[in-house]
C-alpha cells in the first residue's frame, strides 16, 4: 500500500496552496509534503 494514496492530506494541501496564493513557488507544496512524508517512511522502515 501506498502511504501517499491513504494518507489524508487533501484538505491540509489545499489550505496551505490557498495561503501561498501567488506567492513564490521554488518548491510547490505537494512535492515538498510528499518528500518530506518519503522520508519518514523511509526512516521508519529502514533496516
């Protein structure tokens, strides 16, 4: 199972994208959510 298909997070992205509005975008928000949420997972499954 995928974390990020059952994790959810679609309110949350889109509040965040909503604040942003127009604001910079050097790092979009779903990727940076997605990347840091990769990293747990992957910290905590490691072996």
């Amino acid at each position: 199972m995928i974390v990020l298909d059952v994790l959810p997070d679609e309110q949350l992205m889109r509040t965040l994208e909503k604040q942003r509005r127009n604001g910079r975008n050097d790092y979009p928000i779903r990727s940076v959510w997605n990347s840091i949420i990769a990293g747990i997972v992957y910290l905590t499954f490691r072996s």
